[in-house]
C-alpha cells in the first residue's frame, strides 16, 4: 500500500495520541501502521478491521489528509422536540415536580406526559431515556421526599434517638 507524504509517522501517532474521537485516533493509528511498511493483511490481523475498509481509509488520508478521515454527518430521524426549546425542558426538568404533577420525584412516565401536555410531542419511554441522556441527565435520582415531610422534625429525630443496632461482640458461626 502506497500512503502519501502528509505528516511523518510521528506526527500521526503524536495525532492519533491527541484525538479525542477515538474512531478517528484509530483510523489514524491504521494509516501510520501502513506508512511504517505493514500489509494489509498484518494490519487486518492487528486491527480487526476489514481489508477494504484499510484500504479506504489509507486511499482518503493519501488522496485528501487526515480531514478526510473524521466521520461524515448522517442523515438521521429528526428530533421530535425542538432545539431551541431544549434550554426551556432543561429548566422544567431541573425545577423538580410542580404540586400538579402529583409526584414527589421524576420517572420517565412523568417527563413523558411533562413533553405530551406542555410542548405537544409525543416521545416513548425509550425515546425519553435517549433525549434525557443526550441533554447530559444521568438516572440517578434523589430520595424521594413527602410533600408534607417536616425536616426539622426529622432531624431532631436523629438527634436524639439512639441507634437500633449494636455491633455484636464475639463471632457466632452459622453451623453452630
């Protein structure tokens, strides 16, 4: 495989050390592997990749450099929510339940007919988890509390109370 004079096998590695995409790290990786002298075939046992797809990649970085070998935007379905109503979603979400949502924490229901009766769009339960982890939420969730949850009471109680367990002193064996 012939690869181009772009960059030294230094800088590829220097780049492909560097790249925070790691498919494109790879692909990097894959060109400074033929630029050392490697087969296809060698570099198709190293990698896992398939020969065509070796072939590919070396033939764009040589016809175009390393830009050529960052993945190409897809077409995809659109978003049902609009862009520029996420930053209003986000600060519902971050507010906590409203006394009408009648629940003390968010479940993927509740943010489900949050987005059907507020903004007009209907999402599934999978489909809410994606816009929720693509939006940087994470699953873990609080503790839910009562509305009517007195936390001075409930601190005082664990002031004051003593502990309803107590270590045992010797070892007791199950068999025995």
């Amino acid at each position: 495989m012939t690869v181009k004079n772009n960059h030294t096998i230094k800088q590829l590695l220097s780049l492909a050390k560097t790249e925070k995409d790691k498919h494109l790290a790879v692909r990097i990786q894959v060109v400074a592997l033929a630029k050392q002298g490697l087969t296809c075939p060698a570099i198709v046992k190293m990698t896992g990749y398939c020969r065509r797809t070796i072939q590919k990649w070396i033939a764009r970085y040589s016809q175009y450099g390393i830009k050529a070998l960052s993945d190409k935007p897809r077409s995809g379905r659109p978003v049902r929510l609009p862009i520029d109503q996420y930053d209003q979603f986000c600060a519902r979400v971050d507010a906590g339940p409203n006394p009408s949502d009648r629940t003390a924490t968010f479940y993927g229901r509740d943010i489900q007919q949050i987005l059907k009766k507020e903004y007009g769009v209907v999402y599934s339960l999978d489909g809410i988890y994606k816009l929720l982890h693509r939006l940087g939420y994470s699953c873990l969730r609080p503790r839910p509390r009562h509305n009517k949850a007195d936390a001075v009471a409930q601190e005082a109680f664990k002031k004051t109370s003593q502990r309803g367990w107590m270590a045992s002193r010797e070892r007791i064996l199950a068999s025995e």
